[in-house]
C-alpha cells in the first residue's frame, strides 16, 4: 500500500532544536583558525546564530511538501520517497540515491529540470517520471531496527520499484552510498536495471589492481584517504557511542555533516559559505535531526562491514548494464584508471567536468542533469 505523507514538524520540537542551539556552551571550544583540526570554529558559531535568528524550516518543510510525497512498506521497512512525473507520454522511471551525510534535499535543484524541461528550454520527450527515496534509516524513512548494507538497500529499492510501484523496467543514478547501490542493483537485479549513471565510485574490484597504472592509483588514493578513516571506521564498528552524544547535540550533529560538506565540494573560491547557501546546510542538517536518525543513518557503515567490506564477492561477474561515469574534478574518491572500472561495468559513457565535488547534484545542478539526459536519451536511447 501507498500512502500521502506530509511533512509536519511541530512547533514544540523545532524550540527544543533553537534551545539547544542557543545553549550551545561556545567558551567551553578552542577557536582553533581554518579547518584542519575539523570544523571551523567560526564557521560553525556564525552559522549558529543563522539558524536561531533567520532559518525558517517552515519554508523549507513547504518547499518539500510541494513536491508529491509517500510512504510505502518495504520489507517491514516504512520507506519514504518523493514522486514526481513527466507529461512526457514515454517518460521512464529514474530512480535518484542520495547519500551519507547528505538527503533529498540534493536533489530538489535537479527533480523539476529532469522530470519537466519544457518548463526550463528542454523537450518534453526528454522528461523522466523522477523517484527519490530516502534511503533506509536515513531521513523519513525510519526507524529501522538493525543496520543494513547497501547490497540489501539495493535489493530493498529494486522489490520498492518492481513491486510497490509496478515499474518492470528503470534506471538509477547515485552518487556517495547512492553510486554503491546503484552498483549492486544493476549486479542483483539487472533483469529490472536498464541503466547505471554514477559520479562516484565507493566499491571495489575483488581482484584488486593489475597493471602498474592502476596500482599507483591504488597506493595514491590508500595515502590520500588516511584522513578520512576516522569517521568511516567509527560508523563502521561503533556508531551508537558516537550517536548517544549527536542525538541531543545539534551543533554537533551540524559539525560532524559540516565538515563533509566542506573537505569533500569543490568550494567556491575555497568558501563553504560561498559553495553553499546557509539554507541548504542547515536543513539537510535539520532532517537528520528531527527524524532522530543521525544514529540510523550511521549503520550503513557499519552494515557494509558486516555484508563483506568495500569490495565484490570473490565470485563477481562484470555488471552488463549499461553504465555512465560523470567525473567530477574535486571528487574526494579519485576514480581508478578506466581499464580498472572497466573490468567492474558495461562503460558506455565517460564524461569529466571542469568543475564539481562529491555533492554533484547541490553544487552543479545543471552538468549534472545534462549528463544523465544525454546518457539515458541519446547515447541509451532508453525505453523508445
């Protein structure tokens, strides 16, 4: 069964948010300049007092009511996610997945341009019958009761398509978590599956690297995620600790999620303030907050670890559906060497950008709607 879903946040609980914020102990923090020892004291204090004086999550809880909510079962799961569809007669059904720390609200520039672009130049023959869940855990859809990996998200999300909605056919974009979904689905269920657009690449090759080409690229990205670990292997072995203390702190939950945003963008004249809007940043921060799933969200580390790590299973066979690689110069993952990724995918299109980061759908909205329209309906020609 699908069911409406609004968003409606009482009031009691967004002045219990503004109370804490306001209480925020500062005296107690070194003012520690830049970012190296993690968020920016500054940064984070100035956006503070934004969030009490000026953010309206109202407006923002109308701007995600605008679009057509649900909430459906899965699997004994109440998964949340937002329809939007195409007048477009031949419109195929995209799926888009969102990662950690981020939510739907990546998608919210890109949702109107890739389901309706008569409205913005485009043709109405190039429109998508657009779906965003929340992932499991994550955001709206909660609470769940164990952690899970993403080879179970996936399976979870291709039942939600094929079965909830009636879709025998779709394609999937992802980025972060969403690109390592995507990944499993289009292995596990290719018979639905017709197409893969990614602009990450979180998972790995059983066999490893095999020239000296992709070799080096391994040595290089093992040294330049060295400072990145902590966060992946605390959610990964331990995330309830860290949850007793995000699940009352929302400074701190805004710290942890800031200081993604800022190492892993391609910052606008090294500004996160100038990557981003204030509103951006504290309502993607706000919805793990009131959905109290900071915690949740945090145990598809720890459910990747226990389904057998970033890599395929010994016995992987090459995904055949079709795939795209959008590129992004200032991806914190670098990309391996194109034989590496070849040897995972059916590459049918490979397309580096001059500009973008790890939140491609928030920081270049447009590079990235125009990719996956020119992979799914030109180079595919999906569905026509």
């Amino acid at each position: 069964m699908i069911k409406p879903y609004k968003i409606s946040v009482p009031k009691s609980t967004l002045n219990n948010i503004y109370k804490k914020v306001r209480a925020y102990p500062w005296k107690m923090m070194q003012n520690v300049d830049g970012w190296e020892y993690g968020t920016n004291y500054n940064f984070l204090k100035k956006i503070s007092k934004y969030w009490v004086s000026k953010y309206n999550w109202k407006k923002f809880e109308n701007k995600i009511n605008s679009f057509k909510n649900y909430k459906t079962n899965v699997d004994g799961i109440n998964l949340h996610f937002i329809v939007e569809k195409s007048k477009n007669p031949k419109s195929r059904p995209l799926l888009l997945l969102h990662g950690w720390p981020g939510s739907v609200i990546e998608f919210f520039n890109i949702i109107p341009k890739l389901a309706h672009p008569e409205k913005f130049g485009g043709k109405i023959e190039d429109g998508f019958d657009v779906i965003v869940p929340s992932l499991p855990g994550f955001g709206f859809s909660t609470p769940i009761k164990k952690a899970l990996g993403p080879r179970k998200i996936g399976r979870i999300l291709n039942r939600f398509m094929v079965k909830n909605l009636g879709h025998k056919n779709y394609i999937v974009q992802g980025g972060d978590w969403g690109a390592t979904i995507a990944a499993w689905i289009g292995l596990d269920s290719a018979k639905n599956c017709k197409g893969i657009h990614i602009n990450c690449l979180p998972i790995r090759h059983p066999k490893g690297p095999k020239n000296n080409k992709e070799k080096k690229w391994e040595k290089k990205f093992n040294f330049d995620q060295i400072m990145q670990e902590g966060y992946r292997t605390q959610q990964a072995t331990k995330p309830q600790s860290l949850s007793y203390a995000m699940i009352d702190s929302p400074v701190g939950t805004a710290a942890w999620i800031l200081e993604k945003f800022h190492g892993w963008s391609h910052l606008n004249k090294g500004k996160i303030e100038k990557t981003f809007s204030n509103d951006e940043l504290i309502s993607n921060i706000m919805i793990y907050i009131i959905t109290n799933s900071f915690n949740t969200a945090a145990w598809i580390y720890f459910g990747r670890r226990k389904e057998g790590g970033r890599s395929f299973p010994k016995n992987f066979k090459k995904i055949k559906v079709p795939t795209a690689i959008a590129e992004f110069p200032k991806e914190m993952l670098e990309w391996p060497p194109k034989s590496y990724v070849n040897r995972i995918f059916n590459i049918k299109r490979w397309k580096k950008f001059p500009k973008g980061g790890h939140f491609a759908a928030l920081e270049v909205p447009n590079l990235l709607i125009n990719d996956i329209k020119n992979f799914f309906n030109e180079d595919l020609k999906i569905f026509k």
